[in-house]
C-alpha cells in the first residue's frame, strides 16, 4: 500500500506530541518539586484516561446476550492455517479443528515453502503427498475437509492471498499454526456471521501460553492480565465503532469482502492490523455498513514469547507494524470521513506512537533523581505512582468480573494474581514493553523487517 499524504490533524497531533515530550522533559532541569517528573505525569494521566474509557464503553458486557437476528443461516466456514516449518505443532493444530464440534467444510494448510519435516507429517497423519508449488492437493483420505496447499516461501500474508484464492467458502478463517481454538470457539464465529450480514471481520479473544519454564511461567502470567485488558479495550472500540486491531493468529472473514479490499499486504510487518484500515476505507468510500467485531465466546490459545530476547522481538515486529500502517493510513487521522475512527481512534492511536517513550523518559528521570539524591522530590512522585498502582489495581479487579461475563472463562485470573501483577508490572513488564516498542521505532525509521524464526514453547504441552 502506498502512504497517503497526510492531513493537517495528523501533523498537528504529531507534531504537538512531540513537542510536548521536549517540553516536558526540560521540566526535569529547569523546575523544582513535583513539575520535575512532568513527564511522568502526563503519561500516567493519558493511561488513565485510555482505561477510563475502556471502563466506559465495556460494562455492556454485564447486559444480557441478544438473540441472533438469522438464526437459520448456516454460512460455509474454512480455516486457513498458515505455516512455514511448523511440523511439530501442524497435527496438534488439524487435530482439533476437526474434533471441533462445528467443524469447518474445509481445512486449507497455506505451507510457506516449508524445508522441515511438514511433509512427512502430512504423509503420516493425513496420508498426503506434496502438491506441486502453487497448486491444492487432493483431499485428505483419512480427513475429507482437509487440503495442503504448497507456495515458495514469500511470508505469511503471501501464504493467505495463495490460499483465499483457492478457498470456497462464505467465510474464511485465518489461524496459526501454533493457536489451539477451545471447543465452540467454530461455532460462535460461524454464529456471529451468521447473525450479522454486515459484519465482515471479527477476531476471537486470546490466552497466551508460554510452557512450563520459569521464564515461561512469569512472562504467562504477566501477559495473561495484559491480554484480559487488551480484549476489553478492543470490545470497548467496537462499542464505537472503531476497532482496528484483529489478531490474525485466530481471525475470521467474508471471504468477498477479503477479495475486494485485495487481501493481505505483503509488504507489512503486521498484515492482519493493515488489512481492517483498508475494509474500513473501502467502506467509507463506497457508502457501506461493514462492521468489525470481537466475539467473545469465540475463544483460543495462542503460544507466546516465553522468553526475554523473544518477547522484545515480538513487540518490535508488532509497534514496528503499527507505525508503518499508521503512516501509510495518516490521511484517516482526524478525518470525519471515518467516522470515529478518524475523529478519535486514530488521533489515540497517534499519541500512542510516542507514549512508549514518554514511559521510558518518566522512568529514566525518575531513576536520574533517585540516585542525584532528590528523595524530597521523589517522595510525591512515589505518591502519585501509589495512587496509579491502586487505579490499575481497581481498574483490572473489574475487568476480571467482565471478562468472566463475557468470555464465560477466567480459568488462570484470581484477584490475587491481579494485586500482584498490578504492584509489579510498572516497575518490570510495563518497561519491558516500552523498550521492545522503542525498539519497533528502531525498526520502523531503519526500514528492517526481517524478525527471525520464532520458537514455539508451549503448544505441545497445551495441546496433552
């Protein structure tokens, strides 16, 4: 996708970030008191202000469920599996999209020229021989629903265009290889579409998994309150209807509308976040009612960084992504046009551009007057992160209770578990995803986007 010229909204917001962040920083030099640490307050006002109205706009879920308006409509499903030397996982993964107890009409595996053993396991498990590069092989004789297209090794959404083209069904769903679907999480997509003809995207909601090390354990446990809160703040955006992100390892479209925006973009590092800026253009320049959701009862677990390097490599592929779509997209950013999408989520989402480093300022000020010996003006500061501490305390504590409402799930989520994430993670994992965003700057402003090979930890273990 070529960068659309940007309005005067966009500059305006931008550059006024930035030039506030400058302002704010000097505070630490040339004022006294708790004006030192401006920085700092700014960033915790804007967080609380995002929870704020996510505390708004998500409390719908305590409402009763409506019922689906086209009960009778069945549309056809197929599951996309996107895969590139993901034999250990590939009939962990087969295997329970066809236990489901909805299952899909199709199973396509879109093989990313693989060069493992994918091969042998689908000789093994499934009785498939390779199909020549681009073509579909035969179905499956021990599994009907299930085909194996092969494509040379071009990346993911490259992959998903390959396969779109050969998928006939209503609605196609996109899962990786290394994403395990609960049981009716098939049925409540298939649902969802079924109810809405309007809705032309929808993602389901995520656990992450990271195995059973101890670096594996923490790094779960911290992104398990983390993904509690994203999916609210996501159903909260859908409550505006504005919601952007969708989580390509667990997605699902009408395959028509996916055929008329293009497909995915090959030339993004997260396709599946570019793709819903293009079906919200595509909507408002010709005047239709498409709407993006998260459902909810659609649940799944997906493997997860367990590790440090691995978990600062995700953030950098996902914030350097986010910034080359917001760029290529910044015509939208306070653009009535969009509706609220360009009235207010993407003005937010061009102040959270920098609000990783205005976390990493605050804290590196912070750090800078402990160790001068300013504990006269670091006192107050401890004040206000005590009063942040409580808020996101309360804050998740709720988001708990709607989140078990909503998902009917909160196995792993305890109160406990939230007052301890809650204590801990501002000083430790809140850093640790402002330097992998920092990182993505990096990324984004060098133009690298090669991120390497992930390595899976834990979807074996989930699976048994």
């Amino acid at each position: 996708m070529s960068p659309r010229p940007a309005r005067w909204p966009g500059y305006a917001i931008a550059g006024g970030a930035l030039l506030l962040l400058a302002a704010l920083i000097a505070q630490a030099f040339f004022r006294e008191g708790l004006a030192t640490w401006s920085v700092g307050l700014a960033y915790v006002g804007y967080d609380t202000v995002l929870l704020l109205f996510t505390a708004r706009h998500s409390w719908r879920v305590l409402r009763p469920a409506s019922t689906p308006a086209n009960p009778g409509m069945r549309p056809t499903l197929g599951v996309i599996v996107a895969a590139h030397n993901e034999a250990n996982v590939l009939g962990v993964t087969i295997s329970a999209l066809a236990g489901a107890s909805d299952p899909p009409e199709l199973i396509l595996i879109a093989d990313d020229g693989s060069n493992d053993a994918t091969a042998t396991v689908m000789a093994r498990l499934y009785s498939l021989d390779p199909p020549p590069l681009g073509r579909v092989s035969a179905p499956s004789p021990v599994l009907p629903s299930l085909r194996w297209l092969r494509v040379p090794h071009g990346g993911k959404a490259r992959a998903l265009n390959a396969a779109i083209v050969e998928a006939d069904t209503e609605i196609v769903l996109t899962v990786d290889a290394d994403t395990l679907l609960e049981e009716g999480a098939l049925a409540a997509m298939r649902g969802a579409f079924a109810a809405e003809a309007e809705l032309v995207a929808a993602t389901g909601v995520l656990t992450p998994i990271c195995g059973s090390s101890p670096s594996g354990r923490v790094f779960e446990w911290f992104q398990k309150y983390e993904y509690v809160r994203n999916f609210l703040s996501r159903y909260a955006w859908m409550q505006a209807n504005s919601l952007l992100l969708i989580s390509g390892a667990f997605a699902a479209f009408r395959r028509s509308a996916l055929v008329k925006v293009g497909g995915f973009d090959s030339d993004c590092m997260v396709e599946d976040y570019e793709l819903i800026h293009r079906l919200h253009r595509h909507a408002a320049d010709h005047g239709l009612d498409w709407r993006v959701r998260v459902v909810g009862a659609a649940q799944a677990r997906t493997d997860a960084p367990a590790s440090l390097i691995g978990f600062l490599r995700q953030r950098r592929r996902w914030f350097g992504g986010f910034l080359q779509t917001q760029y290529w997209n910044r015509d939208m950013i306070g653009n009535g046009r969009f509706g609220t999408l360009g009235s207010l989520h993407m003005p937010v989402k061009t102040l959270d551009t920098v609000q990783p480093i205005y976390g990493m300022a605050a804290f590196v000020i912070l750090i800078a007057l402990v160790v001068v010996g300013q504990f006269r003006i670091a006192l107050p500061i401890l004040i206000v992160m005590v009063v942040k501490i409580v808020f996101d305390l309360g804050f998740l504590l709720w988001s708990l209770r709607l989140y078990a409402r909503w998902t009917g799930s909160g196995k792993g989520l305890s109160a406990g578990g939230a007052l301890i994430a809650a204590a801990l993670e501002l000083f430790s994992f809140q850093l640790l995803r402002h330097a992998g965003a920092i990182w993505g700057w990096h990324a984004f402003l060098t133009g690298r986007e090669t991120w390497g090979r992930q390595h899976r930890t834990a979807i074996g273990d989930a699976a048994g």
